[in-house]
C-alpha cells in the first residue's frame, strides 16, 4: 500500500499551512554607517539611496544612520552586517564602548564590509585596523587602471565572471602596506600599478609612495567567528553603477552576511 498522501491532499495540507514547504531565506539585514570625522565624499546619500534600491531588488533589507548609538549591542543583533560606507576616522565619531561592542559583535560571529574611504581610519581606531589589515596611504585621481584578479578567485562570486585581469574605472586607494598573506585573508583583486599613476598629486600626499607589485584593493578575511569585507570602490555612484559593480557589491554583502552565494 502506497502510504504518501495523495497529491491533491498534499496540495490541500500545504496551502492550509499543515505541511511545512520548502524553507525560504530570510532576507539579508544590513546596517550602513556613513558618518565622517575626516573627508567626506560628496556622494556619501546618494550611495546610501543606491544601496537601498539594489537591496531592495536583491531580499536584502538595508537600514542607513548616521547615529553613532545605531551601533549598539542590542541593536546589532537585528543585523547580518554593518556596511562601512565612506565614514572615515570611526575612531572620532564612535565612543571606546561603542568601538568594544561593534568589535565584540564582530568577533561573535558578525560582519563588516567596508566600502572604499571607509578603510580610512588614520590610526583613530587600531582595532579595527587591525581586522582590515592595513590603513589608508594615499590615492589617486578618478582613472582607468587595471584589475588583475588572484588566481584562486577565479569563478568566485565577487569578481563577477571575470578572469585573469580587465580595466575598470574609479579613485583608486593606497595603503600603508599589503595584506597579503595576513591570517584569514583572501586577496580578490589587486590593481595592476603599470596602468595608471598610484599617488596624486596633492600637497599633502608628497611623502606617500605607490605600493608596487602587490596593491590588493578588494580582500575579505575570516577571523574569529566574524567575516570581514573591504572592496575599494565605492567613491561615487558611478563606479559602483555598472553590471560588474552591481555583482561585486552583492557577492561581497552575501558573502559578509554569511551567505555564501
């Protein structure tokens, strides 16, 4: 005797809610931060709108604050991630115990992705420099250079079907050194320094010196419990509004949330 439920039955249980069907995700909660103690880009809400429109067409849930005590223990558990956009200097807009939570939460098991000037602490939180690998050393103009895609990234989401190397266009950031080879850290993209000028010409910058061979600008690390997430674009909409930056930007947020697709 065949003992599964006759199809209409099944179909009957299954829109009366007495049969459970397949699980679906719950959307992915992103908190974006993009209060500035230093440089702020000019674009900074108009890249908090774009993100709230790409989520929403993506099940992702995207809240945006400039409010400091956003970033509270238990207003972190709502989330997946916190998305650093362009706030520079966090070390001066957030106070020692909202620094400690944000990095407890982190090592528990939550995520940050930073986008482009968001690496930008110049040494006010060391923590979190710590977990990015590196601070902020310089850059340049908005140009055309070179990406050159790590070999062992070839396929991965992030890249978005690209291989081996291809020309994007963005200001493209320095740092005070590499993170390649750091514990947990997975270089995606490195910028290929031959195909563009690495440090503007900026009174400021005169003592600042490109990085070389090895200038990673998109790693993530897994460290703790927590994922860790850094792409350098995200200067202006433009460099964020093509299908490759669409798809990067997605991969890097799922892959942040814990989602690995």
């Amino acid at each position: 005797m065949n003992s599964l439920a006759p199809r209409p039955l099944v179909l009957l249980l299954l829109l009366t809610g007495l049969i459970a069907g397949p699980a679906e995700a719950k959307p992915i909660e992103v908190i974006v931060y993009s209060k500035t103690s230093w440089y702020r880009h000019p674009e900074i809400s108009r890249i908090n709108g774009y993100l709230a429109v790409l989520g929403a067409k993506n099940d992702i849930n995207v809240s945006i604050t400039e409010s400091p005590d956003e970033l509270s223990v238990r207003n972190l558990e709502k989330y997946d991630l916190i998305l650093f956009n362009n706030s520079t200097n966090l070390g001066e807009s957030l106070t020692v115990e909202q620094r400690k939570a944000i990095i407890a939460w982190f090592r528990k098991g939550g995520g940050i992705m930073v986008m482009h000037a968001g690496i930008v602490q110049n040494g006010t939180w060391p923590e979190l420099i710590e977990i990015a690998g590196c601070d902020f050393h310089g850059d340049s103009e908005f140009v055309e250079a070179r990406f050159l895609v790590d070999p062992k990234a070839e396929g991965d989401p992030v890249v978005a079907g690209k291989s081996k190397e291809f020309t994007y266009t963005a200001d493209w950031l320095n740092f005070d050194k590499s993170v390649t080879g750091l514990p947990g850290v997975e270089v995606l993209l490195r910028l290929d320094e031959k195909s563009y000028v690495p440090v503007r010409n900026h009174p400021s910058y005169k003592d600042m010196k490109p990085m070389g061979a090895d200038h990673p600008i998109c790693w993530r690390r897994n460290l703790d419990s927590g994922r860790y997430f850094f792409t350098g674009l995200g200067h202006d909409v433009k460099s964020i509004d093509t299908a490759f930056g669409r798809a990067h930007l997605l991969a890097g947020i799922r892959w942040t949330a814990g989602r690995k697709k």
